[in-house]
C-alpha cells in the first residue's frame, strides 16, 4: 500500500510540473498568437530575423568599444590584440540590411505563399521542444559542417562563395552574417527544412532560430567569457567561440559551427588556446 501511494504521489507531482511546463509556454504562446496579424504578415519573417540578429550583436558591439578601456574586459578578448573599428563595423551592418531587404524578404514572401503559417492554440510541451531544439541544431551542425568543409577543400567554391566571410582573420560579432549571397541562403535553407522535416510546431520553430542565430552571434564574437556554451557544456564536446575564431585564423581546421565531433572525427579539430 506504501508502495502504492509513494508511486501515485510521484505520477501527481510528475503530472503537475508538466502542467506547469505547459502554462508556461501556453502563456507565451498566447503572447505571440496575440499578434497573428503580425506574425502571418509577410514582413514578419524579415523584421524578426534582422532584429534578433541585431539584438545579441549588440551586447558584444558595446565590449567592443568597452574592453578597449577596461582590462578587466579585455582579458576575455581572444585576440586582444586586434579590435574592429567603426569602419570595420559598419560596412557589415550596410550588407545585412541589404541581403535582408534584397535577398531574404523576397524569399520570405514566396515562402509565406507557398507554406502559409498556421497558429495552433496550443502550445508544445516543454520536453518536445527541448528535444526538437537540439536535434535541429545538431542536424545544422552536420550539414554546415559538410557545406563548410566542402568550400574550404574546393578551391573555386572557396574563391567564389565563401572567402568573403574571411575577409576578417579576427572576428567580431558583425562578421557572422557577413558573407556571399549563396553562403547566406545556404545556411537559411539549413535552419529552415530542419523544424520542417520535424514538424515543429511554429514556437518551436522561433525558438530554435533564436537558439541557433544566438549561438552563431556568439562563434564570431570573438570573446572567450566565463559564461561562455563551451564552458557550459562539458567534455569539451561544444567548440564555441574560441574554436571558431581560430578555424578565422588558420583556416584549415575546426569547420563544425557548434559541436566538436565532426571534426575530430574527420581530423579536422584544432585545440584552441582558451580551451
């Protein structure tokens, strides 16, 4: 009978905190089907990726001009002794407001025609995002991987579509979405087929573009700080920023964007000096 009760009062507290789980991202579901004439707008799309692209740029621009004047700061630099400068900076500003308005709203639209946004009223479980989020973002860590690894050994590919992105040996945060026009609808069609092939729902959707545009701001922020994914997460199975800013510097190494495996499977992986 012990027993009995002991199991019923943990499927009720399981059964609570997933009630919990579910009130919680209902609540900000409700937040965002609140604006469905926003949301299914064919501007949405564009003003959603340029803003939260510009959002966590902008912390690291702030270090930036910041830890020039602090050394408390700048002894989380990388590379120390090299700091963009204004006009460094805004040249890669001018080209994502263009590749936004030129090249991604247009897509966008003939993707809002095509695959019309449907808002369910309820939101997904916590542990079903949790899980799609991840695999989402392991399946873009294999394809950018091969695509990546692709362009750096064929050296027309390199020459044409991806040696703008290593215009600058030193990263900063600007540099993530500084690149040629096939590299940048490249990865968009990565990070777009994969919570389709799942069948994510839409929040789901939004949280793993937050994720995944957040993670990649902060590969190419050029800052190794305490708070740092690779310091988070452990067995050194995450490269971060330290691991892809040195793939910047000596080019032939270090090509998955997140986790480590790919490379060292492929001998590809370089230890960086942070780690």
């Amino acid at each position: 009978i012990m027993n009995c009760s002991l199991a019923h009062r943990v499927l009720l507290s399981s059964a609570m905190e997933g009630q919990r789980d579910r009130l919680c991202l209902q609540t900000l579901w409700d937040f965002v089907t609140a604006r469905e004439p926003l949301i299914k707008s064919p501007f949405f799309p564009v003003l959603f990726s340029f803003t939260a692209y510009m959002a966590f740029c902008l912390p690291y621009i702030a270090l930036d001009f910041l830890s020039i004047r602090l050394p408390d700061l700048r002894k989380y630099k990388i590379q120390p002794q090299n700091y963009p400068s204004l006009g460094m900076m805004v040249p890669c500003i001018i080209q994502s407001v263009y590749h936004h308005v030129v090249l991604i709203f247009p897509v966008t639209v003939l993707h809002w025609y095509w695959r019309p946004m449907n808002l369910p009223g309820i939101a997904p479980e916590l542990p079903e995002v949790l899980l799609q989020v991840a695999v989402c973002l392991l399946l873009f860590d294999f394809e950018y991987f091969l695509w990546h690894l692709l362009h750096h050994k064929v050296p027309w590919l390199y020459k044409t579509f991806h040696k703008v992105h290593h215009k600058h040996v030193s990263t900063f945060a600007l540099t993530t979405q500084y690149s040629s026009v096939w590299e940048l609808l490249s990865l968009g069609f990565f990070a777009a087929i994969n919570p389709l092939l799942l069948g994510c729902h839409p929040l789901t959707e939004m949280i793993f573009f937050l994720v995944n545009i957040g993670l990649s701001v902060e590969d190419h922020s050029g800052y190794d700080l305490p708070w740092s994914t690779h310091r988070l997460v452990p067995f050194g199975l995450y490269g971060g920023a330290p691991h892809h800013d040195l793939h910047h510097l000596k080019f032939k190494s270090n090509y998955a964007p997140y986790f480590t495996h790919w490379d060292k499977l492929f001998g590809t992986f370089m230890e960086s000096h942070s780690n």
